[in-house]
C-alpha cells in the first residue's frame, strides 16, 4: 500500500489519540523542539539530527540521519498495517484461510456451498433458513443436481460470508 494511502486509512480507521500515538508517536517524538533538529531515528544515538544546510526550498542533512527518518517512516508504515489487520480482523474483513486439507477438498471438487456450510458450522436447514431458500433447494445444489440461480447463490453467499465467485460453478 502506498505511503500516503496507508496513513489516510489510518486516520479514518483509528481516530484516537491511542492509535495514532501507536503508529505516529515514535517518529513525531523525534521532532526537536528548537525548530532546526530532529531527535535522532536510532535508538542507541540520542543527540539530535543536524541539518546542514537550509534553503527556503531545501533541507539538507546527513545521508545516515536521512535514512533513520525514512527507517522510522517504515516502522510506522508497518505498525499501521498491523493495526488494519486488527481492526480487519476484529469487523470480520479478513478473508477466512483454508488449510491444505480444506483446498484438497475443493481442488478434488467438492461442491464449495457444501464445504463453506461445513466449514461455518451450519446444517442445512439453518443455512437455509437463513438464506431463505428452501432445504430441498440447498440439498440439490449441494448434490450438484441443481445449479441454483444467482440470487440464490448471492444469498447463500452472504450468509456464508464468501464472494459470489467462491460458490458460483
């Protein structure tokens, strides 16, 4: 994800003082306050980082401080995508992983309404009420007798918490 496409989700994501603090309070602890250095990027190094040269276009600084700050702009960079995966996590957004035996059972063509039903722990007949399809219905899809329509597909497809694409044939 892009730099700044990383710290706009951010800021509509974690709107606290915490969660900014957590991603941005390292490197925004950095800033000198005498408005001409920077506190040093490297956690052994503690004395500030001295620019060069100043031009009302231009900053210049050592090439080793230049690198700390964009070492530090990593960091915070990795530290919000690890609060997206929590929060991704936490609202259900993470799509679910299979392991090798749940992908040999699709690549050995499994019908993907009955392996997702499984793998949510739905029986059909709370799949079914759920979607609003009728119990014979999901059992013949299920069979691979019938296809299903895609507005039957769709809705079993958002119960199921999967793509339409995952259970279309």
């Amino acid at each position: 994800m892009p730099r700044a496409a990383s710290t706009e989700l951010i800021g509509e994501l974690f709107d606290t003082a915490e969660a900014k603090w957590a991603v941005y309070g390292p490197l925004a602890s950095s800033l000198g306050t005498d408005g001409r250095s920077i506190g040093n990027m490297d956690d052994e190094r503690r004395e500030p980082i001295r620019l060069v040269g100043e031009t009302a276009d231009t900053v210049t600084m050592q090439r080793a401080d230049y690198e700390g700050l964009l070492n530090k702009l990593d960091d915070a960079d990795d530290r919000a995508a690890v609060l997206e995966h929590q929060l991704a996590k936490k609202t259900g957004a993470i799509p679910d992983m299979l392991t090798l035996e749940e992908a040999d059972r699709l690549i050995a063509g499994e019908n993907p309404v009955k392996f997702w039903r499984d793998k949510r722990g739905y029986t059909q007949r709370s799949l079914a009420g759920m979607a609003g399809v009728s119990v014979s219905l999901l059992s013949e899809i299920e069979a691979g007798t019938k296809t299903g329509s895609v507005d039957t597909l769709r809705k079993l497809a958002q119960v199921l918490k999967v793509d339409l694409d995952t259970l279309a044939p």
